[in-house]
C-alpha cells in the first residue's frame, strides 16, 4: 500500500467512525433520522448547508471546466450569489410551512402546500430523478479521484462500492446526524486545501496571477473571452437565472431546513453561505494553473485537472490528504441525497400513493431498506459511464427546477396556483427538458435563423418560461370553472 492510498484509506475509516457514532445516544424515529428532530442550531445547519453546496461537483467540476471552457465556468461562482439573495426570504418561510404541517420530507411541502397526495408522487418522482444524477455525481467523482490519489493502485470502481457501501451503512444507523458530524470535518479541511492550492499553484508555477493568465492568453488566444457562439452571454446568464432559481429545490436542501432549531438559523445561513463562494473562486485557480502544466486533457477527462496538476506538484502523501478529502466532499452530499431519496420513495411515493394507512414506524423501517437499493441503483448507472459533472449537474437542475412555479406560488401571501396547475407545469416543463435532453432540441431547431444570442439560451430556462405560463394558464382557467360550477350549484 502506498502512502497516498493509505491516508485515503485513514480518512474513510475516520469518516465512517465518526457517521457510525453520531447516533449515540439518540432513539432513531423517523423525525429523528430524517430532520434530526428539528435541533440542529446555526453552526450544524451551514456546515451541512455547506457540505452539501461543497461537492466532488465543484471539486473536481469546478476546476475541470476551468480548464477546458474558460470563463463559462464562472456561471458556477455566479448562481450562489442570487440564489442566496433568494433564499434569506425564502427559506424562513419554509421552515415555519414545516413546522406548522410536521413535514419531514421534501414532497411533504407540496403536499400539504397543496392539499394533494398524488402531487406529492409527481414531486418525488422528479426529485428522486434529480437526485439520481446528483449521486452519480458524487460516486463517480469519488472514483475519480480515489483512483487518481492512490496512483492507480485502487481502481474506480472499487473505490466507487466502498463509497457506496460506507454511506449506506452510516445513513442506515444515524440518518442525517451522521452526515451532520462529517460535515464538520470536511468543510474545514477543504476550506484550508482550496484556498492553499488556489494560491500556491499559481505562484509555484508561473510567479503569481497575472502572470499565469498571460501565459494562458499568449498560448491559447481567446481563451480567455465568452466564446461568440456555443457557451455564449445569453447562455451563460440564462443558466445563472436558471440555476439561482433551483438553487433551493434540492430536496436536502429542505432537509437540511426542515432540521433547524429556529427560523433565525436558517436565516443565518444565507447570510453565511456567501463565504463558500470565495473557495470555488481557488478550484478555478486551480484548473487554470492546469492549462498549461497538464495539457491535453479532453471531454469527461478535463474533469482530472485538479488531481493531474496535484500528483504532478506534491509528494505522495499530500497527495493522499487531498484525495482524502476530496472523499469527504463526496460522502456528505451522497449521503443527503441517499437519506432523502430513501425517505421520498417510502414516504410519498409507497404511503401516499398506495398505503395511506402505514405508519411512521413502517415508512421509516421502508425507507431503511430502500436505502441500498436506491444506492445499487446508482452504482450501476455511474459504472457504465457519462457526462461531464457539469453536465450532470445542469440536467438535474434544470429537471428540479421545474417545481419553482409551485413551490414560489405557495410562499405567497395568497397563493394563486392550484394542484391542477402544479401538474400541468410540471409537466409541460418535463416534455420540453425531455425534448431537449433526449433529442437535442434547442432554440435554433425549433426558430431557424435566429441568433446565436437567442439561439444559445439555455434550455432549461425555456422549459421553465414554459412550465410558468402553464401552471398560471391551468389554475386560472380551473379556479374559474370552480367558481362557475359553484355559483350555478348555489342557484
């Protein structure tokens, strides 16, 4: 065993200990498991906040698209800032609907939002789907760079099952505290590692910034500008909107809300959760740095810079340390995600949609099961390869921000939405992500000879435009055929 893989190996274990031990002490209802009976205080809802904002996504996806895109990468540092902004009047509000309606899962808001079981299964089925690309994420990033730190020597997939394995195990006996007391660690650490290899890169290789980003523009001329066509303006600043707007509409998101002791953490934390944003800024120091130090890498390959320019720069043992918390960034969101797909598929999909009468005591025993096989479900989908993270991450997004027209409807003093419009939003939204993923549809297909400024809107944001003006078109019209047939029944 090398030196590297034997550090990743110690932080595992640690990792494992630590999620294991969390439960001591504690009696595992499905309250308790699943939103840490709703006492987490300000400190323990932003480092898990910021566990989960903090993944092998921007990680490794952060500097990878550095690397091979240049400055459309900036769209990733850009999103936080409006979403935050979003979220400081947002979220409170979450959190009282919660504690007023006892929700424990993410569907659980829309359903009692909502007043509609059946809307709950749409929202989870949308969710776990998101999810489902969120953890292939995270287990592939943990392949990756397992793989990478231990120099061959484990290989990813190996490393990809023992992920798997040990979240599933430490979710299973602790549930969200687990991922809660590993959080602590890993956002001190990775603050610490970015930051040191943001400014230690860049001058250790080419004496500082500006130096190191003329280098890139006299080697690579353009580079460094929006591209005029492609990843353009209008796409970058369309997938910022789209993005900010489905910021919150991840459901450990809720989770992690749902696990406040009071509204006045949650509100904290969007004031704090701006502070994480600085640390990306380092990652695409990073991936820059790697533009002319490991030249050559290509399509998913690109996503290998950080690691590719750390084993070049650094002994094995540090390099191991930087794998070893790159582990850790994988573990806590995989984890959160595991916990919440577990808990929709039990809770909304099995009792609300086919056994109303089950308890919490048999949903949480359900949901204890369905916890590996959701995670056997995405190792075999991340085994078989894919996407960039970036890409992953934009699907997902794009798909869970389909329910923003619903959820920002019911925030609303006198919501005007109904579940009618909910499911018709939703699911016009659907069929145009579906069209674009699935068969490439895109602005340009769909109006020939526009722009390249309209024709590179992301289409995610279109599906959105769309999914608004059915959800408004839909509830007005039923709410008017409500109010007729009532008005005709009264006469």
């Amino acid at each position: 065993m090398n030196a590297a893989l034997a550090v990743i190996v110690a932080f595992l274990a640690f990792a494992l200990f630590v999620g294991l031990r969390a439960r001591r002490g504690r009696t595992m209802s499905l309250e308790q498991w699943a939103v840490g009976g709703r006492g987490f205080g300000t400190l323990l809802v932003f480092l898990l906040m910021a566990g989960e904002a903090f993944s092998t996504f921007t990680f490794l996806g952060a500097s990878g698209w550095a690397y091979s895109k240049g400055p459309p990468a900036f769209y990733i540092l850009a999103y936080g800032a409006l979403a935050y902004l979003l979220g400081y009047w947002m979220l409170p509000a979450v959190w009282r609907h919660a504690m007023r309606h006892g929700c424990v899962s993410f569907s659980d808001f829309f359903v009692s939002a909502y007043r509609s079981r059946a809307l709950g299964v749409v929202v989870s089925l949308v969710a776990v789907l998101g999810m489902t690309a969120l953890l292939i994420i995270q287990l592939r990033g943990l392949g990756i760079i397992v793989s990478e730190a231990s120099y061959g020597t484990i290989t990813p997939a190996v490393a990809i099952w023992c992920g798997a394995i040990a979240m599933v195990l430490y979710i299973s006996v602790s549930g969200i505290h687990g991922s809660a007391s590993i959080a602590i660690y890993k956002d001190i650490l990775i603050l610490v590692i970015a930051v040191f290899l943001g400014v230690y890169l860049p001058l250790h290789y080419f004496g500082g910034f500006g130096e190191m980003f003329a280098r890139i523009d006299a080697s690579r001329p353009g580079f460094l500008q929006m591209p005029a066509s492609g990843l353009t303006l209008s796409w970058y600043n369309s997938t910022i909107l789209l993005t900010s707007l489905g910021y919150y509409l991840y459901p450990y998101v809720f989770t992690s809300v749902y696990a406040a002791r009071t509204e006045g953490a949650v509100r904290k934390n969007t004031i704090l959760m701006p502070l994480y944003q600085m640390v990306i800024a380092f990652m695409f120091f990073v991936g820059f740095a790697a533009i002319l130090q490991v030249p050559g890498l290509t399509g998913a390959d690109s996503d290998l810079a950080l690691l590719r320019i750390v084993k070049q720069t650094f002994s094995p043992w540090f390099v191991g340390v930087i794998g070893g918390v790159g582990v850790l960034t994988a573990l806590v969101p995989g984890s959160m995600i595991l916990l919440n797909a577990s808990t929709l598929i039990a809770k909304n999909i099995y009792r609300d949609g086919i056994a109303p009468q089950a308890s919490d005591a048999v949903v949480g025993k359900l949901a204890k099961r369905v916890l590996p096989v959701f995670g056997l479900v995405a190792v075999g989908f991340v085994l078989r390869g894919g996407a960039t993270f970036v890409a992953l991450a934009l699907f997902a997004s794009s798909l869970l921000t389909q329910l923003f027209p619903s959820f920002v409807s019911s925030l609303l003093p006198r919501p005007f939405g109904n579940k009618y419009g909910a499911f018709a939003g939703i699911g016009a939204g659907a069929v145009v992500l579906a069209a674009a993923v699935g068969f490439d549809v895109n602005l340009r297909t769909l109006l020939p000879g526009v722009s390249d400024t309209v024709a590179s809107i992301n289409m995610g944001l279109v599906a959105l435009a769309v999914n608004a003006v059915t959800f408004v078109a839909v509830s007005v019209f039923t709410r008017s055929r409500n109010v007729a047939a009532g008005l005709a029944q009264s006469t």
